[in-house]
C-alpha cells in the first residue's frame, strides 16, 4: 500500500471515530435532557407547595390561636382577588403579606375589615363599613406616617405586634394619643376617615 493509500485510510479511519463519538455525545445529551424535562414538573411542584406552606405559616404568624386555627388563609394574586391558601370555617381570613414590602405585614382581619382594606386600596373617600371591623399584625409591621393615611415617601416606622379596631375614633372624646408608642393605645391616621385605634402588644 503507497503512503498515500496509507494516509487516505488512516484521516478516513480518524474521521468515523470522530463522528461515532460526536453522536454517542449527542445521544447522550439528549437523554439527559429528556430526564430533566421528565423530573422538572415534581420539582417544580415541591418548590410551590413549599412556598404555600410558607406563606400559610407567616399568614398564622399574624393572629391569636383562637383566631387562627379555623381562620382562612389566603394571599392577593396579581388581578387583585383572593387566592384561598387554606379554606377556614370562621369569620377571619390570615394574609401572608410581603415580607419586602412596607405596610404589607402579615394580618389576619375579619368580614368588616377585609371591606375596610378593600375601600382603602381603592382610595374611596371613607370606608364604606358601618362596624367596626377587627384585625391582627402580631408578628409586626411597617408603616410610613401616623398621620397620612397615603404616605408613600417617608422612611418606614417599625411597629411591634398589635391589633386594631378599625373605626374612626375621634382622640379628644377618647383621651388617646395620635403618635405610635411600644405600649398601650394609641389612634393612627387621626382626623381622617381612615382612623382607627392601635392596640400594642397581644389582646
């Protein structure tokens, strides 16, 4: 066999063994890929169901156990209606909140109070309740003013655990104060429709 011969079957025989290996490569690849799109759903269904789980025991967080352990559990989706969580048997529905966000804490808030919230967020001009409504932030929040309801500028103030009576209580008749302190009671967002009293500490 001439040297050329030689060199002709030596690039043939290197060539076959490159394109054998490139597609045992390819096959490869491809069922690993098959296996991750076959294992993805489970873990993507672990990593939700653990977010859920999570979200329902920062919802609980935020109310007495009398309260929270027939309460709904819900959280707000991105058109703004309730997500049930966990469906409850009494009157109070638990939210998770927003862990990243001021005024968004965990709250557990009764009918005449979700009402409250609702009017709020759609900036009407008083609430449209004709009770007071009640609701809890024991695990904590943040506000931005004791004083304008619609602040949205200052630096957060850090609130300790509380529950409120959400009315419109007037600080001359009651004797209370309109400023935020670690201990008693105090009126937030006196002088506007959307006053309503603090109580610090659990009730």
């Amino acid at each position: 066999m001439s040297d050329n011969r030689v060199e002709i079957f030596m690039f043939r025989s290197l060539r076959s063994l490159l394109f054998a290996r490139i597609a045992s490569l390819m096959l490869a690849l491809t069922c690993l890929s098959a296996s991750a799109q076959t294992n993805a759903p489970d873990s993507m269904s672990s990593d939700l169901q653990e977010s859920a789980q999570n979200k329902i025991a920062r919802a609980l967080s935020a109310g007495p156990p009398n309260v929270t352990k027939n309460a709904t559990v819900a959280e707000m989706d991105a058109q703004g209606q309730m997500k049930i969580l966990r469906p409850g048997t009494n009157d109070f529905t638990c939210l998770p909140g927003d862990p990243k966000g001021v005024g968004s804490p965990p709250m557990c808030e009764d009918k005449v109070a979700i009402q409250w919230n609702h009017d709020f967020a759609e900036h009407t001009a008083k609430p449209t309740t004709n009770v007071p409504g009640i609701e809890y932030m024991l695990a904590g929040a943040t506000q931005r003013s004791d004083s304008d309801p619609f602040d949205k500028t200052d630096p957060p103030i850090r609130i300790g655990p509380h529950w409120m009576i959400l009315w419109p209580f007037d600080p001359k008749t009651t004797g209370l104060p309109t400023t935020h302190k670690p201990t008693g009671a105090y009126i937030m967002w006196a002088g506007t429709p959307w006053a309503h009293v603090h109580i610090m500490g659990t009730p």
